[in-house]
C-alpha cells in the first residue's frame, strides 16, 4: 500500500488511500490488516458512478465481486466531495469485514465506469468491536 496512513491516537480508526487510475474503473489492492471498512471519503471531482467492492484472501490473488447475503452486489451511491458511511446507524446495515485484500470499483461489476482522470478516495477503517 502507498501513500499516507492517518491513524487516530487510540488505533480504533485509520484512513487509507484506494486510488482509481485515470481511465480506470477499479483500484489496487488494499489490505485491511484486520480492521472493517467503515465508510469512503470521495475526492472533490468523480465521474459519476457508484462504488462496489471485490475482495480476495491473498494480495495477488483472483478477485471476486462482494454480495450481500441477499444475493445482491454490495453497491454504495455515492458523489465528489461527501463521506459515505457503512455499517451500524448509517443506513447500510452490512458490514465489509473479514476481508484481506479489498479493491474499489467505480461502477458495477456488469457496467464499470472509468474515471475522467486519478481519483484518490479515502477508506475509513475500524476495529471490529464483538
């Protein structure tokens, strides 16, 4: 993983980067390191999409859409410059742990949408608490 890591004093957050090539639709590999996503913050400018996730056990291994125990891609509508929440009390009632290796997708997995130029979100993870 490149680029800036912000961790809060107490370690129950860090903030890390998941940037979107221009011309691309899906980000590299980002390792959880045992924390749950808990929410994206969107840079000031984005090619209008939502934002799906693929996951996999191992860095530079095969990939694979992430669902919803419904059957139903896990798909967050999301726009520039806003923080999207995920998990308990934000309306989105799933949680995206026990995920090694996550990647960011601008659009779905039928209809990827290539970003208009570099696109550097900020993936908001937390300690899960049992």
């Amino acid at each position: 993983m490149s680029g800036a890591v912000f961790i809060e004093p107490s370690r129950r957050l860090i903030v890390v980067p998941a940037t979107i090539a221009n011309g691309e639709s899906l980000s590299a590999a980002i390792p959880l390191r045992g924390y749950t996503l808990k929410g994206i913050i969107m840079p000031g400018a984005w090619t209008a999409a939502a934002i799906t996730l693929q996951m996999s056990d191992k860095e530079s291994g095969t990939y694979v859409d992430v669902y919803d125990d419904g059957g139903t891609e896990i798909s967050l509508t999301v726009a520039a410059s806003r923080y999207v929440g995920i998990g308990a009390g934000s309306g989105r009632n799933f949680v995206i742990g026990g995920i090694p290796f996550l990647k960011v997708r601008s659009g779905s997995s039928a209809v990827p949408v290539a970003q208009a130029a570099e696109r550097a979100l900020l993936l908001v993870l937390g300690v899960a608490l049992t």
